[in-house]
C-alpha cells in the first residue's frame, strides 16, 4: 500500500510516499519525503513538494493508495492547508484520507528512544503558549492536547510523571521544564502512517477530518459597519 502523509500543523512543511505492507510487524518504509521549514508558506510549499516526493518515489498521485493527514493541533491558517489539501487530493484520487494528531505522530517516533517514565510533546502555539499533550512509554496518550503558557505546563510536571520531552517546542523551553528533550520536532511521514496503520490495514473508513485548533482562530468577520453623521 502506498500512502501519502501530510503535515503542516508545525512550522516544518511536511510530505512524504509510505509503503505499508500488511503485515503488522513491518514498520512504515519511507519511499521518499519532502520537508521544509517555514511557518509562513504552508500554501506555497505544501503541493511543490508533494510533487517532488513522489517523483522521487517513482510513483503517480493516482498509484496512491490511501492519504494521512496530521490534524493539529496546530495555528488556524497552516494546519488547514495541509487538510484541505489531504482532503482535496482524497476526494480527486477517491483514496480515503486518514487524520492523526500531529502531537501523536512525535511521540510515536520519540519513544524508539529509550524512556523509562512518561512522555511529554510540545509544539509551538504561539501566544507564548504551547500545544501539548502526554504519552506512556508505548506513546499511548494520557491526557490532551492542550494549550497553554509553558510555565503552566511546568508546575504539572509532578503529576504528570514525565521523564523525557519531544517536539519543536520542548527544547525552547527546556530550562523551565528541565527535561532532556528527543527527536523529532515534527511528525515524520513514517510516523504519521504508524499511527493510521492499523486503520490502513483493515480497510477501516476514516473518520471525517476534524482539525485539532483548540482556539479561536485570530481572524473574525467583520461587524457592522458605524455610520458616521456628517454633522
């Protein structure tokens, strides 16, 4: 099965051609992926390298077999190019496309470390504030995702029963949360399969996508207009 992962719920631009077979033991195999690093051009990179990862792989859009896509959480504007993009090539190739939290797409790859106690994935909010959430050692969630100011985070250290902390964020601040922080800082696409592979494999209908914003995006309509007497 050939799969394309998607993520821009981070500032990294991330594309990428899995292969996954069907047996359950065998990890995602990376044909081929496309990563940039700007929080500002999600629109603009996003399809160029989609493109670029699978002419690498030597594969077609229509030699896809299924679509991942990283739901957040992540700022308004650029974790919904990356759905509306997964979305938009799901419904053109009539592949099914797949949602996974971005925050558990880290933690799966972090634990290949070696952790002894919990987990936690920190990515960028903005705000001064931080997405996170929570993992065991077999990065399976134990609360979140949440937002909220770093320093928050930290006086939940305790109860949290952390070890090691992963994502963009967690080295920005790891003198307040004095953890040692792991890779990765942003979902990888082998990642993001590993985390769908077992909808993948049994042919389960995906969920219909929901993006993890957590906030009210920035931007409001417009009210009405005041009108203003000449007088």
């Amino acid at each position: 099965m050939l799969v394309l992962a998607l993520d821009t719920a981070t500032p990294a631009v991330t594309a990428g051609v899995v292969e996954l077979t069907a047996a359950s033991a065998d990890p995602p195999t990376v044909r081929a992926v496309r990563i940039t690093q700007d929080a500002r051009k999600h629109a603009e990179l996003l399809m160029p390298g989609v493109l670029a990862a699978c002419a690498e792989a030597g594969v077609a859009l229509t030699d896809l077999d299924a679509i991942v896509t990283g739901t957040g959480p992540g700022p308004f504007t650029g974790l919904r190019v990356g759905m509306v993009t997964a979305a938009a090539l799901g419904d053109a190739l009539d592949v099914p496309v797949h949602g996974v939290c971005s925050l558990d797409a880290i933690a799966a790859e972090a634990v290949d470390a070696p952790v002894t106690g919990n987990l936690l994935v920190l990515t960028d909010a903005r705000r001064r504030e931080v997405y996170w959430a929570a993992y065991d050692r077999r990065a399976r969630r134990l609360t979140g995702p949440h937002v909220e100011a770093p320093a928050a985070l930290a006086a939940r250290l305790p109860e949290l029963g952390a070890e090691a902390a992963a994502g963009g964020a967690a080295e920005v601040h790891a003198g307040l949360l004095e953890l040692p922080v792991l890779a990765p800082a942003a979902p990888s696409p082998a990642a993001l399969v590993a985390v769908a592979a077992d909808a993948l494999r049994s042919g389960t209908a995906p969920e219909p996508l929901q993006p993890l914003y957590l906030r009210r995006p920035d931007a409001v309509e417009p009210g009405a207009r005041k009108w203003v007497s000449a007088g």
